[in-house]
C-alpha cells in the first residue's frame, strides 16, 4: 500500500510540475507576443464539401497592392532614420508595396516548408497554376509603417505599424478553381515602453534624468522599434497564413489515408 502511495504522490508531483511548466510557457508567450507583436486571424469561409484531392503543391502567388493602402510613417524619427540608412528612395509607396510584397510571399514559401509542405513562390498570372494545386493568393488592405517617433519615445502601442491582408486559398481543379479557405489576417507591432518609460524608471531611482540617461533611453527605443515594422508585420503575417495553411493540409481525409500500396 506504501509503495502504490509513493507512485501515486510521484505521478502527482510530475504533473503538477508540468502543469506549472506549461504555465510559464504560455505566460511567456503572452508576454513575448505583448512586447514583440502578433497576428491575429479572421476566418471568413472554410470548404464543408465532398472530399477533393490532395494538392501535390502550395503556390504562392504575389499580393496584389491597391495604391491607396500603404501609409509611409513621416514622423521626425522615420526621417532621421531614412537619411542615415540613404533610404529615402525605398521610402515611396510603390517601394514600400514591392518590398512587403517580396518579403511576405518569401516569407511564406519558407514557413511553409518548414512546416514540410512543398510550396513554390509564383509571379505573375502569365502561366496558369497546373491542376491539383493549393494556390494561395490575397490582398493586401493596409501597409501602415505608423509613427517611429511615437513608438521610440511612448511606446505601449502608440504608432504601432500593422499590416492586413484578404487571403483565398483554393484547390486547382480540370473545372473552376475551388475555395477550400477564405479569412483576413492582421498583423501589428507590439507594447513595448519607450524611452520615456525607460527615462522615467530611471528617474525614480537616481531622483533626476540626466542627459546619458536619457540618451540610453532613446538608444532603448531604437533597439525595440526594431521589431515594429512592415517587414517584421509582413514575417508575422506569413506564419500565421502559414499555419492555417498547415491546418488545412492536416485536417482533410487524404491527411490520415494510407500511404498508396507499392506496385
């Protein structure tokens, strides 16, 4: 009887240090996802039809860019920042569509196979897609670069940068293409303090904001603007579009069919 007790209050002691781990984690998580940014999903359609067959492929097919929904960030901040890189060139709407258009279609290609699903970038529409083909194509809706100025200097979301798009995926068929899943995604910057947070804290502690500190601050800032950008939207927004491509794949018959038997 002792013996099954001490089994028992070691299986309980296990769990409950799993428990807490996978607490922790998600906590983590959380707070990774707070700081850094996020995606979110909207899912608008998915396929309840017949069964379809398995794609052989994932093409990845260029957003379009309408001309209207790219803001380009004019704050100070972004000024400074594109004379010292000599970037005021790529600082047009159409550089910035063309590159968000690049970075994300790559992006996603590479998610994908990660993900061990064979995916294929494909530009243009010259050349149809071949049939039994996952095609994935979409719209951008908002490319915001937001207010650098704002997010180096206040931080917690002010002047966030966030990227939106309208996706299809669709089974290439002999006939009419078929929508197996239809859903807008969202992708923004994260809540991280700004140098003002940053000044402040220090402030409290040494009772005055001197000059290096507040250099430091700014320097605080610049370092977590890193990640609250259009590129770093467009690199969220391709995993999250990549996982609900991925759950698509797993969530068809063809995922759990037997492998076909050798000839």
């Amino acid at each position: 009887m002792s013996r099954a007790r001490t089994a028992v209050r070691i299986v309980a002691g296990i769990a409950w240090i799993v428990a807490g781990m996978a607490a922790a984690l998600y906590a983590q998580n959380a707070a990774q996802k707070l700081l850094v940014g996020d995606a979110k999903v909207d899912v608008i359609a998915k396929y309840q039809g017949d069964p379809v067959p398995k794609p052989e492929k994932v093409l990845v097919s260029d957003f379009d860019v309408p001309a209207d929904v790219v803001s380009i960030d004019e704050s100070p901040a972004a000024r400074v920042h594109r004379r010292r890189a000599a970037a005021e060139a790529a600082s047009s709407p159409e550089a910035v569509s063309r590159q968000i258009q690049a970075a994300f279609s790559k992006a996603l290609v590479r998610e994908l196979q990660q993900a061990s699903v064979p995916a294929a970038a494909v530009a243009g529409a010259d050349t149809p897609p071949p049939p039994r083909s996952l095609l994935v194509k979409g719209e951008f809706t908002a490319i915001n670069q937001g207010n650098k100025t704002k997010r180096v200097l206040i931080g917690f979301g002010k002047g966030a940068s966030d990227v939106q798009a309208h996706v299809t995926v669709s089974l290439v068929t002999e006939q009419d293409p078929v929508v197996l899943l239809e859903f807008k995604v969202k992708s923004q910057s994260g809540k991280k303090p700004g140098a003002a947070a940053t000044v402040g804290a220090g402030a409290a502690t040494m009772g005055a904001v001197s000059a290096p500190s507040a250099a430091a601050g700014v320097g605080a800032g610049g370092v977590f603007d890193q990640t609250a950008t259009v590129e770093a939207d467009a690199s969220r927004m391709a995993k999250a579009v990549a996982k609900q491509i991925a759950g698509l794949m797993t969530s068809q018959p063809w995922a759990s069919a037997p492998p076909p038997e050798p000839h």
